[in-house]
C-alpha cells in the first residue's frame, strides 16, 4: 500500500468523497448461467425486454452474414433468432446446405427468401445466400451485479466508454475467466453486446452478468455504498500496480480507447494505479491493460486464500 493513502473508503488523498457502508450479501453467483438465454437474468426473476438495460423497444435487428461467420457464430453459441437463407436452388450448394442442417439441428428457424431480401438487409453485399437474426441481447440491472458479488473478496470492472466492441468483448473474457462478479458499462456511447463482442469474448458475454447503466459516477457511488474500494487505471497515477491496493473487493475502472477515465470518474475513485513499462511503445490498448490489472488481483486474492 502505497504512504499516502488510507485504507479507509472514500479518504484517499487523490480523490473519492463517498462513505460507504459495507453491505453483507448471502447471495452468492445467484444467476443462471444457460447459453440458451439471451443474457443474463437472476434466479427466480424474469426482466421484461420493456425494462431499463434491457433489450430496447424498436430496437434494429442485427444481422450476421456470410457461410464462415454464420459457422463462426454458431461455434460461439451466439443466441439466434432466425436464419434468412436463398430460395433458389441454383444459388444453393452442399456447403450451404451443411450449415442449414447444422442451424435446424440447433432449433433454429430457417426461412427461405428471395436474394433481393437479402441483398436489401445485408450491409455490404457480401451474404453468400445466409444471414442470421441474432437475438437481443438482455443487460443486467447493476443491483444483480453487487448480489452477484456476494460479501467477500469480488472484483467488478467499470468500463468508462469504451467504445471498441473488439476491446470490449476481450474484457469481458478476462472478466469471466478470473471470476469477475460483472461489467459495467453505459447505456449510450459505449460498446454493446453484439457480433464482435461475442466472438472476441468467446461466449463469456453470456456467463457473466453486463449492466449498462445511465450515469457512471452514479453507479460508483452505489458499489461502494456495497464495501467496494474503487481504483481507476490511468497513466497519470503516481503508484504502479505492485504498490496500489488492488485486492479484496475492488471495482477496477478502465478507461475510453482515446481519452482515458474522465474527470468526473476520476473524482469518484479511492485510489488510481498504472502499470510499470520498460519499453518504447506508449502503453498496451485498454483490453490488454485491464487483463494484467486483474490477474494482478487474482493473484492477491489467491494468495490471501492459501495463506487462510
């Protein structure tokens, strides 16, 4: 722990004003973890699509298409709502009619169309006589993610506008695979859950509860109403990583591709860390800072556990 701060919520010397009052939670990974969902939805609960952070009314369909990324969306069990395939025989061949056997095995339904349908759908003309619907995708409330947490050690990764759907679907994998309670994100200028964050999250998108909320600086008042310590990644921190106190129950906030964590989050947050770097490159992008930050916390809360 870094000299100049306090172990006490909300008194570091760089900012972070908030009490916060602990909040013991028996609940403990309390949601259902079925690919076949949407997305995520506590036990014993189900959100209506009409809710806010939920799939939005009138919402534009998204579309996926061509033969490799329709193979390619159903390896990452992507949620399909229907597939458009070519009517025409002669526009029909046996490696089409694989992936059609392959999405009815599946459940899914297959309409035949006319091409001109799916020349007027596709996006750049490039089909190949196949398109798939995918389904909404189904955010979680931010109240999910802290029951999610539970009482003890738990990590949530807040993305402040993280805009690259590549980058974001990475962290979401790191999220899952270090055992992260959630992700936090915006509901406006921000990635969302779509084709990308899917295939570069390899599924994780539906094993770990994403909240989209509608003020940042709010929902970090509301983690550390519930015992989280918020730490900000910035290159302007004056503590590395090694000598920041990212361990316990932590919310890690990562900043957008171009500008960083914004002033207004900065102020919310109890302390803020960087990593060290040797090299010439400026830094690594926003998914692969946030993967090293939170192996870094895993393996705190890993040692603290055997040490027990």
């Amino acid at each position: 722990m870094a000299k100049n701060q306090s172990r006490k919520p909300g008194r570091d010397v760089r900012g972070g004003t908030g009490k916060r009052v602990r909040r013991d939670n028996p609940t403990n990974r309390s949601f259902k973890k079925d690919a076949s969902r949407r997305g995520y939805v506590p036990a014993g609960k189900k959100r209506p699509a009409s809710a806010r952070g939920g799939v939005r009314s009138g919402a534009r369909p998204s579309f996926i298409e061509g033969r490799r990324a329709c193979v390619e969306a159903l390896d990452a069990h992507i949620p399909l709502r229907r597939a458009l395939v070519a009517a025409s025989a002669g526009e029909r061949d046996r490696a089409l009619d694989e992936i059609v056997v392959r999405l009815e095995q599946e459940g899914v339904r297959v309409e035949y169309v006319a091409r001109d349908r799916l020349d007027d759908r596709s996006s750049h003309g490039a089909h190949q006589g196949i398109m798939l619907e995918v389904e909404p995708f189904e955010y979680a409330e931010l109240s999910d993610v802290i029951d999610a947490a539970g009482a003890g050690d738990a990590l949530v990764l807040l993305l402040d506008h993280v805009t690259d759907e590549g980058n974001f679907g990475a962290i979401v994998r790191t999220a899952e695979v270090v055992g992260a309670a959630g992700v936090v994100i915006a509901n406006a200028r921000a990635a969302r859950v779509g084709t990308a964050a899917y295939k570069t999250s390899a599924g994780a998108v539906l094993h770990v509860p994403i909240a989209q909320v509608p003020n940042l600086a709010s929902a970090l008042d509301q983690l550390k109403e519930a015992g989280f310590w918020v730490g900000a990644a910035t290159e302007h921190a004056h503590d590395d990583v090694w000598h920041a106190p990212l361990d316990g129950r932590i919310c890690l906030v990562m900043g957008s591709e171009g500008s960083g964590v914004s002033a207004l989050v900065r102020k919310k947050c109890d302390f803020e860390c960087k990593l060290p770097q040797r090299g010439r490159v400026e830094s690594l992008n926003v998914a692969q800072a946030c993967t090293a930050l939170c192996y870094e916390w895993l393996r705190r809360v890993m040692e603290k556990s055997e040490e027990a």
